[in-house]
C-alpha cells in the first residue's frame, strides 16, 4: 500500500470542542417523579489531521464547562488511535470530582467522540471499527409522558405501531390511582398485538409495584416493568422480580456510570433485563464493558435513550435485545444532526457509506439553541 492511500495512523488530537443546546420540547412532559420543558444537548468534537469526531450526551450546561476546563487538556496531544488511553487518562483526572454524574457524562461525550474520530481517520464506518454482533438495532417507541392526555398517549403510542415500531412505552407514576386506566387506554390503542411497556422511574412503593404490576399483566398484558422502584432499592427491585407476574421482566440501569454499578446490580440479581446509557456511563470504553458482563451472565441488555449516539455500538453488543427510540431525544437529533436514519422493520440500520458514526451537526441550525 502507498503511502498516499494507507490510513492515517499516530495522529495527535489536536482540540477539543464542546457546544451546548438546549431545546424546549414540544408539550410539557413528565415521568412519574420529575417534569421538564426542555432538554439539553453537549456536542464534543475532536479534532486530527483535519478530521473531526463527533460525540454527545443528554446533560446540564456544566458537563459542557468541565470538558472545557479539565478534559479537553487532558486528551490533547494524546494518540487519536488509541481513545481507550485518552479514557484512562480522564478517569485519573477527575478522581477527587467523583465518577458518577456530571464527569462520567462528560467523559462519555469526548469518547464518543474519540471513537468516532479513530473511524473516521480510518475511513470505516464506526460499527465496523468496533466490530459487529448484529446487522440492526431493534427498537422501542417511548414517550407516553405522565403530562400527556390520554388522547395524545394513545395518539402517539399507536403512530409509532403504524410506523411498524412493534413495542411501545409509556410513563406511569405521577397519579398511580389513575395509572391502570392510562394504561387500558394505550392498550386499547395499540391493539393486540403489539408489545406495552412501562416505566415508573422509580415512583412507586415497592407493595404499590407488586399491586400495579400484577393488574398491568392481567389487564393490558404488559411486557416490561422499567424502575418500578428506585433503581437504588436494589432488594425491592429483586423483590419484583421474585414475586411479580410471570412475563413482566423488571428492568433497570439507566442511571449506572460505571461498570461497578452495573456490576452489584447484577450481583443483587435486581433486574431481568439490564439497561444502559452510552452518554452515561463513560462511553463506549465502558459500554463494551458493561456488554461483557451482561455476556458473561447471559443477561439481556437494552440501552437506554439517544438512539442515534447508540446505534453504531449497539451493534456490538451480543446481548443487546433493543434500543429506546426515546421522542424527546429522536426529535434533537433528527434537528441537530444531519445522517440521522430511521426506522425500519422495527429497527435501526446503520449508513455504512458514512463514516463514523455518520452524524454531522448542523451548526446553524444549532446555534440557535446555543447556551
């Protein structure tokens, strides 16, 4: 191979680049134990030999400002082909910070966005750089917000089986007196066939969950319990899994930073189903991690919101059996980014004629939201 075609290897990172948005949704919007009316979005791009990767989470305009004061110093100069060394390093970094939250998040953007450069200075596209497990990503429509009407929660629950989206979640918990009528009425909706899932966030005592879980079974045939207790009550959430109906998988993880949270959960034998968040939890570093432990226990993983960050390493991922095709999130990113696909067959497929991860901001669109 000449050199004028070989890849480009041993390249330096040159900048990082953090940019923060926030975007109102388009309603109120409520789970059962919090309420917003807008969301925000850091963009990481990371800058080698004139390429640039992209990368993101869901989070407060902080998680922008230590990227920008601690991060991006620590990763400059680094090799662009090897992200896990620039992981390590900011792992060492924010030691006297503390892991969870606001670091891990920030940690996750600049990863994403490490990989993404590696793919792309490679010219692969990032799932190949990874290494693929599956040639899709199933996914589930999610929203059904505790805010909504039950006429909006039926229009969007069933807008997304006519999409051929053929499993659907709703928020449950703000009002649980009223919840087994919400939930008749998605049923309803949505037919027969399709599968119901819904998500407490935690909201409900554990003899509410038990109670609300054996009627959501018997008279909506519910699928999936996500943090029908706090996903901290580790004994009531195998207290679910030991005494609530059969065919109701308990779900949890969505909060988890690193790969010992996933890890005591899973000791606990609190969950059926183990989530997680790539924007969340440090990366894809740690996401392949997280992947190996639930592979390690045979253990079904879904991940958690952003489908468009997650698609590529979801690919990977063996024991993956779907992604949340979350509304707020699918919204920014069919906004924000150009190369966002969509769904068919009930999944996502990636682009493999693009690079990366195969996202691009639109940065004048962006920069309307900038904060």
């Amino acid at each position: 191979m000449s050199s004028a075609t070989a890849p480009r290897t041993q390249q330096s990172i040159e900048e990082i680049e953090v940019g923060a948005y926030t975007v109102p949704t388009d309603a109120p919007e409520a789970d059962g134990t919090l309420a917003w009316d807008s969301t925000t979005i850091v963009v990481v791009h990371a800058h080698a030999a004139g390429t640039a990767g992209l990368g993101f989470t869901y989070a407060d305009l902080s998680t922008a400002k230590l990227i920008e004061s601690k991060l991006g110093s620590i990763v400059r100069g680094r090799d662009a082909m090897a992200p896990q060394g620039a992981w390590a390093a900011m792992i060492r970094e924010i030691r006297n910070l503390g892991r969870p939250g606001i670091a891990s998040m920030a940690i996750a953007a600049v990863d994403l966005a490490l990989w993404d450069l590696k793919a792309r200075l490679l010219g692969l596209p990032l799932c190949t750089l990874i290494g693929t497990a599956n040639d899709r990503v199933p996914i589930y429509g999610s929203g059904g917000f505790t805010s909504y009407s039950n006429q909006r929660l039926a229009e969007q629950l069933a807008g997304w089986v006519e999409r051929g989206i053929p499993r659907v979640k709703m928020k449950v918990g703000s009002v649980p007196a009223a919840d087994p009528e919400r939930v008749r009425s998605a049923r309803r909706a949505i037919g027969p066939n399709a599968q119901l899932f819904v998500d407490a966030n935690g909201a409900y005592s554990r003899e509410q969950a038990l109670d609300l879980a054996e009627r959501f079974r018997a008279e909506c045939d519910v699928s999936w319990f996500e943090e029908p207790v706090s996903s901290d009550d580790l004994e009531g959430l195998r207290f679910l899994r030991e005494h609530g109906p059969a065919g109701m998988p308990i779900a949890a993880g969505e909060y988890g930073y690193d790969a010992g949270y996933f890890q005591r959960m899973l000791d606990a034998g609190a969950v059926d189903v183990l989530q997680a968040d790539v924007t969340r939890c440090g990366g894809i570093t740690e996401l392949l991690r997280v992947g190996a432990l639930c592979r390690a226990r045979s253990m079904p993983m879904s991940l958690h919101c952003g489908p468009a960050i997650h698609l590529h390493p979801g690919l990977a991922l063996e024991q993956l059996v779907h992604l949340e095709y979350f509304h707020d999130h699918v919204r920014i990113e069919q906004l924000l980014f150009d190369g966002v696909v969509l769904p068919r067959e009930g999944a996502l497929f990636p682009d493999l004629d693009r690079p990366g991860n195969g996202l691009e901001l639109k940065r004048s669109e962006a920069e309307r939201y900038a904060v």
